[in-house]
C-alpha cells in the first residue's frame, strides 16, 4: 500500500481531497438564530432547530448534523422575529378626512415548509404580506372617524388589522407578532389647513356656548339673589314699616351727604325746605 502511494501520490492525494470535500460536504452547522429545512430532489423532508416557543435559548436544535452531500440541499431561515415596512398609503377615514399612514409589522416564519411552498424564501413572504397590511388598515381605518387614532379605540383599531394580517400570514407559515401605525398624518398643504380652521373653529364655537351659558347661570343666581334681598325687604317692612322707613332713609343720607363714608369724594352742598319730605327723619317720628 505504501509503495502504491509512493508511485501515485498524486492520484491518492486526489483522492484524499475527494474524501475530504464529501465529508465536509455532509456536515452542516446550524447556528442558534436559523432554522434549516433540508430538501431531497426540491422535496422538503426535515427541519433541523425548527422554531419551538417553549425551547430556552441554548437548549435547541442548533450545532451538527448530516446531510447527503449532491442529493440534498438546505433552505436557510431566520428564527428570530422579523419585520416589514408598508410603503406610505392614503386612507380615507369616515369624516372624509384623508390620512396619511406609515405603518409596520413584525413576524416570524413558525413552519418553513409552508413558507417554502408557499412562497420560496423569506423575501417573497414580507412582499406579499405588504399589500395584504395596506388592505386591511384601509379597509379598517375607512370605518373610523380620525379622532379614534388618537383614542383608547386605536387599541382595537390595530387588534382588529393584526387579525386580518395573521389569516393571510398563517398561509405563508409565518406568525404576525405585532402592527403598528408610525404615523398617521393629514396631507400637507390645503387639507391639513382647512382641518386646523375647523379645528380652531369649532373651539371657538365651543368657547363661545360655554361663556354663553355662564352668562346665563349668572344672570340666574343675580335674578335669585334680587328676589331673595326683595323677599326679606318686604319681610322686614311688613314687620315694623316705620324702622324700615328709618333704615332706608339712613342709606339715603348716608350716600347723598357722604357722612359716614371712609373715602369721601368730596363736599356736597344741598339747599332743600326744611319740610321737604326728603328730611322728614331729621324731625323724628310724630
């Protein structure tokens, strides 16, 4: 055998690289964040490291396995949660105010051979979820007035397109984990402005009724009070008419003379009859 080797080394060192290239050919490794799908002739027949949501990181399928080297082949998909962007849409909203969205979604492909019959690569599965994400946020954002977007109702508003995102992404073995609305926005320019005018006009309108109504609760505790004050008036003139004719005239005094008052606005000089009925108190009672 030695000397076989020494006459040919060249065609047994062929050979060895041969035997090599098989060998290494039928080993994979699998990292911890992929999963891989082996295909036989095109045909899927094994998932090494497949996703598992009760695995713990470290304890999965991942490491080495073999394979049958020319015969079989391997589809590579990510394990870990993945995500698109939809391209920007124009949504009408049920006050006819015309929105525009940005949203997102996260997914994870749960069963590659679904994904790989049903679409091929992990590509193609976020291309053909993307147009599904801007149907049903139209078709959900158009039974919406624009004020539920800034409301607790957002919460169903997005409950309600993650549930029509999955039904389609089930087929594609992918599982939706999570949609969102970056932004949601008026057009720039003529709608945005004519929103901020009704805006401020309805604002105005609103300020506008509530001083309105003030006005009118006011008006109502001051016709109170005056019936109140008249009330206890004529109480008090049914009760003694000759102290409440005293008593009134004092007041009367006291603002026309300015006697008693602490910030005097100046002297008064008043020439009346001393039998103008005006000073019958400064007489006293007969």
């Amino acid at each position: 055998m030695i000397d076989l080797v020494r006459r040919n080394p060249l065609l047994w060192g062929g050979f060895a690289l041969v035997v090599l290239a098989l060998g290494a050919s039928s080993l994979a490794v699998v990292p911890e964040t992929k999963q891989a799908l082996v295909l036989q002739f095109g045909n899927p027949v094994t998932i090494v490291n497949g996703y598992d949501r009760k695995e713990e990181f470290g304890r999965t399928g991942a490491g080495v396995f073999w394979r049958v080297p020319f015969v079989q082949s391997i589809v590579w998909v990510d394990k870990r949660v993945l995500d698109f962007d939809m391209p920007r849409q124009g949504v009408l909203s049920t006050d006819q105010q015309r929105l525009e969205v940005d949203a997102f979604a996260r997914y994870r492909i749960v069963n590659p051979v679904k994904m790989y019959v049903a679409a091929g690569s992990e590509r193609r599965v976020a291309d053909a979820l993307k147009p599904i994400l801007g149907s049903a946020l139209r078709n959900e954002l158009g039974k919406r007035e624009f004020k539920d977007l800034l409301s607790p109702e957002r919460d169903e508003v997005m409950g309600n397109i993650r549930t029509a995102l999955a039904r389609v992404a089930a087929q594609y073995g992918a599982e939706i984990v999570d949609v969102r609305i970056k932004r949601a926005d008026l057009p720039d320019g003529t709608p945005l402005d004519s929103a901020f005018n009704r805006m401020k006009t309805a604002r105005q309108q609103e300020a506008r009724s509530i001083e309105a109504e003030g006005r009118r609760a006011a008006q109502i505790i001051m016709a109170d009070a005056d019936a109140k004050a008249a009330q206890t008036y004529s109480a008090s003139f049914g009760k003694d008419p000759d102290f409440y004719d005293f008593y009134r005239a004092m007041q009367s005094y006291r603002v026309t003379f300015g006697t008693d008052d602490e910030n005097p606005r100046g002297a008064a000089s008043v020439i009346l009859s001393p039998d103008n009925a005006y000073l019958r108190q400064f007489k006293g009672q007969k």
